[in-house]
C-alpha cells in the first residue's frame, strides 16, 4: 500500500490535517510501504489518497483510510472498550467544533499570519498557475464562516477571544483526560491519538507570528509532550527523508515558473495579434 499527501513545511509531515492523521495512523499499525507527497497541486483538497497495488483500488480521506486499513485488521483500537469509543466520538466532536475552528481563523482569518506566513507558504506548495489563487480562495472561505458563526459586525479581536476560549476548554478537556500517560486510551497509540495529534502539530509547528493559541496550548504542559511524543515516533524520521531529497534549489523552481508564465504571455500576443512577427525571406 502508498500513501500521497500534501507536502509538509515548518517541522510539520504535512501542512494538511487529514494527511498528518493518515500519515500517523499508518505508522502506527505499520500499513504502508511507500508515502508519496504530492509534486501537483492544483484544488483546495487536502484529503490523503491511500493506493492499494494488489486490489488497485484508492481509498480518499483520513476517517475512510482508518475504516479501510481496520477492515484489513490492521486496527489500532481493537482493544478498547465500549464506552472508549464512546468517548473518542465525544471528544472528537469537541475538537471539531471547539478546536477547529480556531485553528482555520489563526491560520486564514488573522491579516498578519495570513500574509506574512500561510499565503507565502501555501503559493509555493500549489502548482503555478493555482499558487496565484487558491490561497485567496481559502482565507475567503474562512473568513465566510467565520462571519457566518459571528456574524460580519464581529470585529476580529472579538472572534479571535471568543474562539480561543472555546478551543481552551477543549484542550482543558484533552489534558484531563491524558493525565501523566503517554497515550490517550491505555499503552499504545489509537486512532484517536492521530486524530489529535494532527491538530496539535499543526498549533505547535506552525511559526504564526500572532500565536494566541499557541499560547494557550503551551500551558498545557502534557499536550505538548504529548505532540512532541508522537512526532519523534512516527514523523520525524519521514520528515528528515524528504529535507534529505531535496536537491532541486528552490530558485530553479521560480525560474521555470516563471519561463512558463512567459512562455504562456508569449503566445497569448502572438495569437491575439498583440504581436506580430515577419519571416523576411531572401
């Protein structure tokens, strides 16, 4: 089996959520042979696309990944409880409707993290010519729901208060319930331990220069280790793989960038009539 997700930055095995928690969640049950990370990038999804070469069938999406890989008995929760897994879909709607949303608002809706670091980021991640685009699509996203959640009135320092303490109680809630344990459900790491940890990476990793929220999660002296942990485990030798890889100077990749943009512009003039060139025969 192989695994494509999106590149990461800062630290990070991928700057995308959903691939931070198939990647994780791989490794854990040691499911996949190669991970691939993806060259082109075109669209604003950021799902993880799992191959399997013996079926040649593709599964797309953490949640769909996990229900697949456990189907094929590589399952990390096989021996919770009951009432354990009761308590995974409860904490994890907390962390969908708590944490979530100030993660997307720190990251896409504050002006000053926006452009000083997830635009300049997120352009050289997509493929030229949607590296012009899709972040500008994406922070308008954002930014509509969080109007929709607040209302467009809302002034930015009132949303960003309100969110933050909406995703304190949450981690509140985390920290509880990890204790002085390594894992959140017994000795080894669930699915539930990638969940969570692909929102705590990105909090922690992400260089923000507005880091409220980092802040908040840094008092929270065992979610970091926890973070930490995981990371060391079972990222960190995949992001040292691919910092090895990288031979191709960054320069050489604007270069043909922008040799094709000329290229395009070029044509463009030529077929318009803008310009005209004359083949003089002797």
């Amino acid at each position: 089996m192989e695994l494509s997700i999106w590149r990461g930055e800062w630290g990070l095995g991928s700057v995308s959520i959903e691939c931070l928690e198939a990647l994780v969640y791989s490794k854990i049950v040691q499911a996949v042979q190669k991970i691939h990370v993806r060259k082109y990038v075109f669209s604003s999804d950021m799902s993880p696309w799992l191959w399997v070469s013996s079926s040649g069938k593709s599964v797309v999406g953490a949640s769909s990944i996990i229900s697949y890989l456990k189907s094929e008995n590589l399952d990390a929760d096989c021996n919770l409880t009951q009432k354990e897994r009761a308590d995974i879909l409860a904490y994890k709607n907390m962390i969908k409707y708590k944490i979530a949303p100030a993660l997307k608002y720190a990251m896409w809706c504050d002006e000053r993290n926006y452009c000083e670091v997830i635009r300049p980021t997120f352009a050289k991640i997509y493929t030229f010519p949607s590296n012009y685009s899709m972040p500008g699509r994406l922070q308008r996203a954002a930014l509509l729901e969080a109007w929709g959640r607040f209302g467009e009135c809302a002034t930015p320092n009132e949303m960003e208060t309100k969110l933050n303490r909406k995703a304190r109680e949450c981690m509140t809630a985390l920290s509880e319930r990890l204790g002085k344990s390594s894992y959140f459900f017994g000795s080894k790491p669930t699915s539930f331990d990638a969940y969570v940890f692909a929102y705590l990476s990105l909090i922690v990793k992400t260089p923000l220069p507005n880091a409220s929220l980092n802040g908040h999660l840094n008092t929270f002296s065992n979610l970091v280790e926890f973070e930490s942990r995981i990371h060391n485990r079972f990222v960190a030798s995949e992001v040292r793989r691919r910092a090895a890889g990288r031979t191709r100077p960054e320069w050489v990749g604007v270069v043909l960038s922008l040799s094709f943009a000329a290229s395009v512009m070029f044509s463009y003039a030529i077929v318009k009539g803008i310009l005209h060139i004359d083949f003089k025969t002797e």
